[in-house]
C-alpha cells in the first residue's frame, strides 16, 4: 500500500466521517450531558463497533450481509427501531441545566458501559455500514500485500479519524450547553433528537438496490 493511497485513503475516509450521523449526535449529546470525558466512553464504544465492522469486511461477513436479505432486513430494523428509540428519548429529555452548572454540585451520569454500549449498538446495527465498509474498503488494498495489515492500517486510521471528529463534537456540545441554558438546551434536545428519528426513517426505507 503507498503513501498516495494511504492519503486518499485518509482523505475519502474524513469526507464521509465529518458528514453527521448518528455516533457523532450521540457523541455531541454526550459531551452536552456528561461533558468531553465522560462522551469517550461513547467514542471507545463507536470505535470498537467500526473495528468490529472492518474486521467483518476483511473475513467476508460483509459479503454474507449483502447476499442474504433475511439478515439485512433484521439488522436494519433493529438499527432503525433503536435509533428511533432514541431520538425519542432525546426529544423528551428534561432541558433543564445539569446540576453542576446549576451549582448543585456534580452531574449524575449513566456508567462508561452504558454510554459505550449505546453507542456501539448505533454503530453496529446500521447494516448500511458495513455495506460502504464492503465496497469502499478494498478499493485501497493490494491484494498482493499481505491483507491483514493493510486492514489493520486502515482500521487504525480509521479509528483515529473517529476520534477525532466526536471529540470535536463532544466539545461543541460542552460548549453549548454553556452557552445556551435551559431555553436553548431544550432546542439542542429537539433538534438531535429529531435528526436521530430522521436517520431512523431513512435506514428503515433504506433498499440495497436502489439506484
């Protein structure tokens, strides 16, 4: 694998980790919630699922998805009923300020397992990941080099993209909460929860043969 590949690789890969989705509003509502440390637990989670979906790709599981409709269609539904699940959830979250911007001491917030399991689930319920994962990612390996190192290259710079980008927006969500109070709070609480329940409907109308 070249350096060129590598960084067309690097560059393809953050054109389509910066569009958001899910992962990214789950880390954003994290970091709005529990703050910047807190929403890695959430990261570590998304990360191990996109491991685990590469890992899948290079040992043919993907292929397997793809040809078998009774599979895409449970994964998608489960992905779809969770996101929407949610969305909801966030749509009737208190806005209310955290107690420790209120003053009220420290903020109660779920364990690391529980905001990493969540956002593991997300990531490894949406069928439509693994499916990009299984066209885009031999598109940057050799197969005369060894496989399972230009796997793990490309998983690593994958994860590494990953964290960065829901740093990013577990910060912003720091930063707004902050920012906005009560009022505003109550508008971040809709809009991602509205955008998670928008992803739940274009998943669930998802068809792998649409044009």
């Amino acid at each position: 694998m070249s350096a060129a590949t590598l960084l067309l690789f690097v560059l393809a890969s953050a054109a389509t980790i910066l569009t958001p989705g899910p992962t990214m509003l789950l880390a954003m509502d994290n970091g709005s919630r529990h703050g910047v440390r807190a929403a890695g637990w959430g990261m570590a989670g998304a990360v191990l699922a996109d491991l685990a979906l590469i890992g899948a790709v290079a040992s043919g599981l993907g292929v397997l998805l793809a040809a078998s409709e009774t599979a895409f269609q449970a994964v998608k539904w489960a992905g779809a009923a969770y996101l929407a699940y949610l969305g909801w959830k966030m749509l009737r979250a208190d806005a209310a300020l955290p107690p420790a911007l209120a003053g009220q001491g420290p903020a109660p917030r779920p364990s690391g397992l529980a905001l990493g399991s969540r956002s593991f689930l997300v990531a490894i319920t949406n069928p439509k990941a693994l499916l990009f994962m299984s066209a885009f990612l031999p598109q940057f390996i050799d197969p005369r080099a060894p496989l399972l190192a230009q796997y793990a290259t490309l998983a690593a710079i994958m994860a590494a993209l990953n964290v960065a980008v829901m740093t990013a927006y577990a910060a912003l969500g720091a930063r707004l909460v902050r920012a906005l109070r009560a009022g505003g709070l109550r508008w971040l609480n809709r809009l991602c929860g509205g955008a998670m329940i928008v992803l739940a409907a274009t998943l669930a109308l998802y068809r792998r043969n649409a044009p």
